[in-house]
C-alpha cells in the first residue's frame, strides 16, 4: 500500500488531489455512503418476509419500480416476491449510448499495490477496487450506468449472489442464493461457501477490518444446500448495507482450507478473473466467460497498470496509454482537454466531509462557545471559491451523500455563519476576548489547504493558528492517540448513516479521536441503531445532526467537486470513486 | 595488492553491523509505527496490542532485533510485514531494476561529461566553452525529479506520447526496456553529468598547467597522443573519485525518479517500506544499499591504483 504521506511537495511525491483527501482515503474505510439511508426504509417497510425493492433508474437518477426478468414486481412492500436480475441501464439509455460491443482490453490503473489479495481482511480501496471486479456479494449496490454515484438507486441494495431475502423476524434473516453460480476454478457456489465467508469476516482478530460490522450478529449457518441464515443478537438497522457492502465478498471455502487465507490468490464468482500479477507493476484481468449475468461483462479484459506518481498518471491518460483519469481538478482538466478535446467529463461529490476536529479535552475548546465561535469565524462560500475554485456547496454535520437523510444546510443550528460579531460575542463570553494562539496538525493529503484558509478566517476574531505539517504516519499516530488541540483531517462515510455518527461521535467510538459527542447523544444513537421504523429513524438521525452541527465538536469544511475524464470510446463508465459499492466493471464497454 | 582488498572486505563487516543496528533503531524511533499504519482509523489500544504480538513487535526492541540478527546472519532476512512476501525477493526483483537505471545513467553521464569537459577546457573561453557551461550549469540547477515530470508531461502534451506503464526486462523485450528507461535515465544522467563535466573542465584546466604537459609539448609529442595520455588520464582521476562516490547517489536518488517513470526498483521499494514502516522490508533495503555503496568505495579506491601509480607504489 503505498501510502504518499511525504511532506515534500513536489510534483513528483505529491497525492495530488483536487482535495486534501486523496481517493484512497477515501475509499479505504469502507465508504458505504448513503446506502443504509436507502436501505433503511426496505427493511422497515416489511416487518416479516420481505424482499428487495428492485429499482431501476432513469438517466435523471430518479428511482422507478422495474419490471424484472423473471416476472416478480420488485416492490419494497411485496411479501415475498421474486427479486430479478440485478438492474442495469434501461433499454432507453443503451440505445443513446449504442449498443454495447464485446470485446477490448481497458487500460487503466491503480495508484498502489493492494497490501494483499484477501477480499475479507483489508478495507484497502486498491483492493476493493480489483476485488471488486472479481468477487460477489449476496446484495450490492446498484451502481451502473445512469445509476451515478449520487443516485438513489446507485445506493439500493440489490440481489447479487442472493436471489432474495426474509427477515423470518426482527432478529432472523434468510438468504436464498442464485442457483449455478461458479467460481473461477469451476467449482459451484454453495450455503457452505457463504456462511464460511460471512463468519470468516465476522472473525476477532485485528486483521479482519470489517469483524465491527457484524458485532450484532450472533450465528450465520446454511441452513439448506442454497439458503444461509443470519441470527441476530438484537435488532440490527444496518444489516443489509452492511451485507451489500462490497467487501462482504464471497470466496470459496476450499480455497480458504486449503491455503489457509487469500492473500495470493483470487478466486471469486465475479465478472473478471485476475490472469496475472506482477507487484508494483501490473494487473491483468481476463473475462470471466462463466459469469452467472448473461452476455456481461463486455470486456475481453482489464490491464490495470499500478502508476503512483500523479504526473505519470496523467501523460498516461493524455497519451492514450490508459482510459480513464480519476478524479481530476479543475486545472488538470484543462490541460486534458487541450489534448483530447473530445474527453468525457462527469462532476461528482466525493464521498467524504472535512474539517478541523477540537480536542475537547483541552483548553480553551472543553468550552462550546469557543468552539461555537470558531465555526462562525469559517465562510465556507470563500473555502469554496479558493480552494475548490468555485466547484463546490456548503454542508456540514453528515456528508451530503446519506441523500434522503441529511438535513438541510439553512435548517441546521447557526447556519447564519459566518458571523464574525457573533464569534467575537462567543469568545467574549468564554473568557478569551483577546484571542489565543493554537497549532492545526495537519497532512496533505488531508483538507491542509482549507485549514489553510481557516487559519486566515480565524484571524478575525483574534484566534491565531499555525498549520502544523506533518508526515502521515506520523500524523496518524497523533490523530489516533489524541494527541492535538486542533487537527485537520477528512471523514470518510461508512456504510450506515449510524455507521458514520457513531463511529466518529459515540464517546466510546473507535474513531472518536477528539473526546467528541456527550451523553445525549450517545442516547441519541442508541435509538436509532434500534429503530426499524424508517420515518422515526430520520427524525432521529435529524436530531443527531443538528446536535452535530450545534455542539461544533468538528468545525466542517464544506464539499466540493471532483471530475473523473475517460476518452470517448469508454462507454458505460460510471463515476464512483467508492469501490465498495462493489463496481465492477462489467458495464463498461469500448467503442473502437 | 591482495591484503589490502581483503582487509577492506574484512572492514565491510562490522560496518554493517553497527549500521544494521543504528538502522533497526532508528526506523522504529519514527513517529507513527507500522500498527497504527494498519489500523488506519482505529484507536482501540486492544486491537493495537493483538496486533503488535501477531507481528512480534511487541518483545523488547533488543530481543527483536537479536531476533532478527540471528536469521539474518543464516541468509534469512525475513518477510514483509504487509505483503508477507519475502524480503530477498522482493529486493531481487528490484535491485536489476536500479541497477539497470544506475547504469545507463552513468553511461549517459559520462558520455556527456567526460568528452564535453575535455573539451570545455581545451578551448578555454571560447564559446564552445561557454555552451558547456550552460549546459552543466542549467543541469546543476534544475532538480532530477523536475527534469522526469517535464520530460513526462510534455511529450504527452505534444506529441500525446509517454512511456510504458509497465516495466519489462531487458532480457525479455530489449526495446520496451530500453523505451521505458530513456527518459528515466536522461532526468537523472543529465544532472550527473553536470557536476562530473565541471569537474573535468576544472581538472584538465589544471593538469594543462603542470610542468610535464609542457614538457611534452615541447619534445613534439602530437597534440591527440597528449590529450589522450597526457591529459586525459591524468585529469581523469578525481574525476572517477568522485563519480564512485556518486554512484551511490542512484541506489537512494533514484527513489523520486522510479517513481514518476514507475519503474519498481529500489528506491521505490525502499520509499513505500518508510510510508508503511515496514521495518524488516526496510532493514534489508538499507543494508543491501549499505553493502553496494561499501563496495563502490573500495572499487574507487583500487581504481585509483589502476588510473595513477603513484597511489600503487605507495
């Protein structure tokens, strides 16, 4: 995993990203977005013997009931209907597109080497990225064309592995698989493959990233040759994000036994298979001509080329040797277009929210009102204009990607920001008219430029502070041990909207690196990782993020814009800079 | 003759010795260690404890490194901590790499410097000589890692032209190679040669005023005969000094330029074992890195002898 925390910032070591926040970070959590938002209401909605609400979407990302293949109408309230196949783009948007053509080998690449091949221990993005092409789950997003990155339906679980499922009851859940589904060594897929997989996920050790997730669940057996059940300890909201999140992947349990783990081996049921691999260097996967989805996936292959300098990434780009860029800033995206004019751009939210964390457990910022008046001091609108040149919006509290969820900006508390009088008043208050002096840790790859222009912001009101630069590990470790007053740095969403407040906010969470939340909100999140019902638990999650946004425990930087570039013969490309939506690729063809 | 190679070999010894040991404390004396780097966003302190013992860190740094020592002398240098692999392989699929970059850089360097210095200097203020020291001066100033991003970016501008993305053997197929690193080597082969052409500038400057220059000018020796017997080889002296003493320079230099040109060497590996604190991937790197520039040094020293024979009575 090659990790660019270098503080030099030369052009040739710097992760340069539109954003501090490279694409790595971001994905590398597990970034789950607004999926458990979407999801929520399909598990409230039905109580016993429910099934997925299968969705397609038109081009305008609205969501729409589809028919499905075999007949069952997807709806969220059916009792037990027949999910069909997983969405892909209505017929409509094929045909303004072409029809797609087998065939081609796209060239693309990755900025590291994944650390290893194990598709259940490490929440890498390099990893999900290439995993993500060779593994299935028993849900996954809907991601695909016409199904963006910001759609709804690009964050609705639908049948991938599993052909549907029954809550029997709040705390049983049964899965029943697709019939004749191999792997990529011929075996077939079986109840025993899945339970072993999710249990081996579920496993107590620091290595298996993603054991948290699954905390409430108490057993997963095959129950029959092609149904697995799920036994909770008590109710669970997030289960099925949780279940379709990319990395929840199955592999097979003889290939498991018998190596012991995965590291080096790829062997899943997904569109592509990994051919060859040289470390460092490059990826080749190959079609995998036995995938259970009909005539998909288009490609003959895939060269993914591992290219960690930025400069190298983009000649490569400009001279044709790969397919797609992502993601771009604005004046990368210049210079691509005075090459190839005829490039195809698509603009995107990144996934994450960034911000200067307080250390409530140093003086002056125990105190809210400093705090308070800190996120005053902040207009976002100039982060905007400096740093994001223009391309961006104001949020705070959760990410703007838990669409359906998030309240908006003007609704939250103190939305009048900024306003330097009130800020003054606040300090005023809390003893500290004069101002203070502080120091911001920082990293580049981690909003650094908007904490630079905070740092003038806060000038106003009296507050001094210097960025202090550091090198990511070393970053890392203050981050983690608390050892800051201030700290910029990015959160990156997971799964669940639950997933993403708790864990950064619960004052006994594992990324809780500032002494954040209090009592009341912790009695807050309680509620709502219990409540099923979906309307009750947006209210809560309304709660949340307005405590969020009052309590200032991060002063939130707003979110801006990314561009990912592909030549005009990539069709079907999707831009989502979070593989663990599972994208696969199986979508993407080339018209040449 | 011989003792003296032996005893310098002998001398290697205790060097890495004490180097492996400053190494092994020093890498785990940098904030921010391999756990928290693999834990990523995870502060639980219990999960950091099980992971340090499933790594074997969490023994007395002394005790692991005795530990270490004691397969390192039995020619094991252990696994990566990340990839697991084997840390030998991982630098025997590397090393041909850097050696390959270091070694056409060095030819192209010397190409470029040794005949233009000869030059420069035999028509002192001329403007030959003034054009040689444009050039050498603009390649002393511009960084290497500068050069390979310019050298990267503008063909693919111009002419929608860039490099492989993927590095092949030479021995596999000699053209891709040689296309891969052209451009790697002319970024780091060209501020090379700047210092080196200097060099040999202000050296033939100075051999051409001794005595035996002039004294075999005056007995009619040919002008080519002298330049070549004359003041080239001696002028040349220092100027191998200080190119073995650069020659190191490739194996840690080249660390920004493998990674623009993404050419998996060396300096590449090495530069991702410090971002991840891959301690014994990173142990075995500076050791080997150690060893060769040991064994530059004493291949310039018995140079010496070869080019100067005062140095080989003495």
């Amino acid at each position: 995993m090659g990790v660019v925390g270098h503080q030099t910032k030369s052009p040739s070591m710097g992760d340069e990203r539109p954003r501090g926040l490279s694409r790595r970070d971001l994905l590398q959590r597990g970034a789950l977005l607004g999926a458990g938002a979407l999801v929520a209401p399909l598990i409230a909605a039905c109580g016993g013997g429910s099934t997925l609400g299968l969705t397609t979407t038109s081009e305008s990302g609205g969501t729409q009931p589809a028919a499905t293949s075999e007949g069952g109408s997807g709806s969220a309230s059916g009792t037990s209907g027949t999910p069909g196949t997983s969405a892909s783009a209505s017929p409509s948007e094929q045909q303004a597109a072409g029809q797609p053509k087998k065939g081609g080998t796209l060239k693309w690449y990755l900025p590291d080497d994944p650390p290893d091949l194990d598709p259940h221990m490490q929440t890498t993005s390099s990893l999900q990225w290439v995993l993500g092409m060779c593994y299935n789950g028993l849900l996954r997003y809907n991601v695909g064309p016409g199904n963006g990155p910001e759609s709804e339906a690009a964050a609705t679980p639908v049948p991938d592995l599993a052909t549907k499922y029954e809550n029997v009851d709040e705390l049983t859940y049964v899965f029943h698989l697709r019939q004749g589904v191999k792997f990529h060594d011929g075996t077939d897929l079986t109840a025993e493959d899945v339970a072993y997989s999710l249990n081996r996920i579920r496993t107590d050790s620091p290595e298996f990233q993603r054991a948290y997730a699954f905390t409430p669940v108490d057993s997963v057996e095959a129950t029959t040759p092609d149904s697995v059940t799920i036994k909770l300890k008590e109710p669970y909201a997030a289960l099925i994000n949780e279940i379709a999140a990319a990395y929840t992947r199955i592999a097979p349990k003889h290939v498991i036994e018998e190596k012991g783990d995965m590291k080096q081996v790829v062997v899943g049921t997904g569109p592509f298979k990994l051919k060859s691999y040289q470390r460092g260097q490059q990826m080749v996967l190959e079609r995998n001509d036995a995938y259970f989805e009909p005539d998909t996936p288009y490609l003959d292959g895939i060269e993914i080329a591992i290219m960690p300098d930025n400069s190298s990434q983009l000649a490569a780009f400009n001279s044709h040797a790969i397919d797609i860029y992502q993601p771009a800033n604005s004046s990368q995206l210049d210079t691509m277009k005075k090459v190839n004019p005829d490039i195809v751009v698509t603009e995107y939210a990144p996934m994450g929210l960034n911000g200067i964390g307080c250390n409530t457990q140093v003086k002056p910022f125990d105190d809210v009102r400093v705090r308070q008046a800190l996120w005053y001091a902040i207009d976002q609108q100039k982060i905007i204009d400096i740093v994001y040149a223009g391309h961006g919006s104001k949020q705070r509290a959760v990410p703007a990607t838990y669409a359906g969820w998030v309240v908006p900006y003007d609704q939250l508390p103190m939305s009048d920001a900024p306003n330097i009088d009130k800020a003054k008043a606040l300090l005023k208050e809390a003893g500290y008219a004069d101002g203070f002096k502080v120091k911001c840790k920082s990293v580049y790859r981690y909003s650094q430029k908007e904490a630079t222009v905070a740092a003038q912001l806060f000038k106003a009101i009296g507050v001094d502070m210097e960025i202090v630069d550091m090198e990511y590990g070393a970053f890392l470790t203050a981050r983690n041990t608390g050892d800051f007053d201030l700290i910029a740095f990015a959160l990156a969403p997971f799964g669940d909207i639950s997933d993403f407040t708790a864990a950064l906010y619960g004052t006994t969470a594992s990324r809780n690196y500032g002494h954040w939340g209090d009592a009341d909100l912790d009695a807050l999140l309680e509620k709502g990782d219990k409540e099923l019902d979906v309307d009750k638990r947006k209210a809560i999650y309304a709660d949340v993020q307005k405590m969020l946004a009052e309590r200032c425990w991060v002063i939130d930087f707003p979110e801006d814009k990314l561009f990912d570039a592909v030549h005009p013969y990539v069709k079907g490309f999707v831009s989502a800079q979070n593989p663990e939506r599972g994208l696969g690729f199986w979508h993407i063809w080339l018209d040449k | 003759m011989r003792t003296y190679v032996l005893r310098r070999i002998t001398l290697i010894i205790p060097t890495i010795f004490l180097v492996s040991i400053v190494v092994f404390a020093l890498i785990r004396a940098i904030p921010g260690d391999v756990v928290t780097l693999m834990l990523q966003d995870s502060k639980d302190p219990q999960q950091a404890e099980q992971l340090r013992q499933q790594l074997g860190l969490d023994k007395p740094v002394v005790i692991q490194y005795g530990i270490w020592l004691e397969h390192a002398v039995q020619g094991d240098l252990g696994t990566s901590l990340w990839t697991k692999n084997s840390v030998a392989g991982e630098i025997s699929r590397a090393l041909p790499v850097t050696l390959e970059l270091a070694i056409i850089s060095m030819l192209i360097a010397s190409l470029l410097a040794i005949p233009f210095g000869l030059i420069s200097a035999l028509m002192q203020n001329r403007f030959p000589d003034y054009l040689v020291r444009v050039i050498s001066i603009t390649g002393l100033s511009i960084p290497n890692f500068w050069l390979g991003t310019l050298l990267i970016m503008l063909p693919a501008i111009w002419f929608r032209w860039s490099p492989p993305t993927t590095y092949v053997s030479i021995f596999a197929d000699p053209v891709q190679n040689l296309k891969q690193f052209m451009l790697p080597s002319l970024s780091l082969g060209y501020g090379f040669s700047a210092i080196t052409m200097r060099l040999m500038r202000s050296e033939t400057l100075e051999v051409m005023r001794q005595d035996y220059i002039r004294t075999a000018q005056a007995k009619g020796l040919a002008s080519r005969a002298l330049v070549m017997r004359h003041i080239l080889r001696n002028a040349l002296i220092p100027v191998i000094t200080v190119m073995g003493a650069q020659a190191r320079l490739f194996l840690g230099g080249a660390v920004l330029i493998e990674q623009i040109f993404l050419l998996p060497g060396l300096g590449r590996l090495t530069l991702w074992a410090i971002q991840v604190r891959d301690y014994p991937q990173l142990q075995a790197n500076i050791l080997i890195i150690v060893i060769i520039t040991l064994l530059l040094n004493l291949l310039t020293d018995l140079s010496y002898g070869w080019l100067d024979p005062r140095v080989r009575l003495a």
